[in-house]
C-alpha cells in the first residue's frame, strides 16, 4: 500500500463546476499535510496547507479527517485556470520535515 | 527574491557516463532536499541536507548516486554509470528551517535527465 494515495484521474469538469478530491495516507504519526498544485512539466508549488479545523482559500477549501486519516480538497466555481494535477502531501511523521507525495490527482477543466 | 535554481534545466546522456546536477537554494534557507519523479509518478524522495550535512541517505535508490552540499548553499547530485532507468525530473527544494514540520517547501524548476 502506498502512504499516500489518490485516484489519478482526471477529472474534466465544465467551468463553473464544483470538484473534490479526496486522499488517504497511512502513517497516523504524520503530522502535516498540504496541497500543491503541479502544472503541465513544472516544478510543484504549495496550494495550501490542511489544518485539522479546515480552512479555506477562496474558492478552495482543504478539510482534514484524522480519524480516517484522509484529506480533501475542494474547488468551487471551476476556472480553466485550476487545470493541473493536485497534490496530496504528507508530513512523515519523524523527527524532521520529511514530505510524502502523493501521484497527483489530474483535473481537467473545460470549457 | 530568487527563488531556488537548478542546472542544466535539460542533460541528455549516453548510458554509463556520469552527470552532474546543480541545486541553488533560496538565500538563508538551512535545509535542501531532492526529489526525483518520473514520468506519470508522483515525487520520490532522495536526500535531504540541514545545513551540509545528509542525516538520512536511505532515500537515494543506489551506491551510484550521491549528493553533498557545500557552505550551506549550493548542492550537487550525482549520479554515476548512469542506466536508462534514472531518466527522470529531478527536483530540489528548499526550505528555512528543518526542525518545524510545517516549514514550506519551495521548489526549482528540476532538470530533465534523459538517459539514453
């Protein structure tokens, strides 16, 4: 089993739409999670951070579920613009700051 | 403010020769990372420095990589004999501190190896 998992996609959503997209991870020690946004041969770039209150970013909301150890994200109001893969990052749980990625969730918006 | 460079962006090569890429952190961040992801798969961790030092090398898939970081900036990863199966992005990133776990992470653009 992977530590970090998503389902690849993609999801091609209209513009407008409402998108989620869920991850699971399975170290219960980790301690941060987040998610970055990777577009087509470029580096990653932090999205948001998940805390375990929820927050929310706009028309993005991240939401945390320690008990079942998953993350989502949620985009409202889909623009061409949040075309990307998304993804679902976890800190290892050890002493440092070690990231586990997820393979990235790929979201598609047309229009 | 800079952000975190690498160099080449591309480096072709032939099966069994040696490369060499370059990672510039953002200034004054103590902690330096690498990553590589090939095609269609999601980031693999290599290595990572606090300061010049590399507590954790059990990231680094073989004996022919290494990687060492000199006067707290400027870090090198190599990859000796190279073998078809290296073809991959290579990412570094860095970030301020180590020690917090939120610390963000910030990326270079990687370099594009392709092994032929």
């Amino acid at each position: 089993r992977k530590e970090v998992e998503q389902d690849p996609g993609p999801f091609n959503v209209p513009e407008g739409a409402t998108v989620a997209f869920n991850c699971t991870y399975s170290n219960s020690a980790s301690q941060s999670f987040f998610w970055y946004r990777q577009d087509c041969r470029k580096e990653p770039k932090l999205l948001m951070s998940v805390y375990s209150s929820g927050n929310e970013d706009g028309r993005f909301t991240a939401q945390l579920n320690r008990a079942s150890q998953y993350i989502s994200l949620l985009i409202r109001d889909s623009k061409l613009s949040d075309s990307a893969t998304y993804l679902c990052v976890v800190n290892g749980g050890n002493a440092g700051n070690m990231l586990t990625f997820g393979g990235g969730t790929r979201l598609m918006v047309k229009p | 403010g800079a952000g975190v460079s690498q160099s080449p962006s591309n480096k072709v090569t032939e099966k069994g020769k040696d490369v060499e890429l370059r990672c510039d952190p953002i200034s004054g961040h103590t902690a330096l990372y690498w990553y590589r992801q090939s095609l269609g798969q999601g980031l693999e961790f290599l290595i990572y420095f606090q300061g010049n030092s590399a507590p954790d090398k059990s990231g680094l898939p073989s004996d022919r990589f290494s990687a060492e970081r000199t006067g707290g900036s400027v870090s090198t990863l190599t990859i000796q004999r190279t073998q078809q199966e290296d073809s991959a992005v290579y990412l570094c990133a860095s970030s301020l501190y180590r020690a917090l776990t939120t610390d963000t992470q910030y990326f270079g653009p990687g370099t594009r190896l392709t092994v032929l």
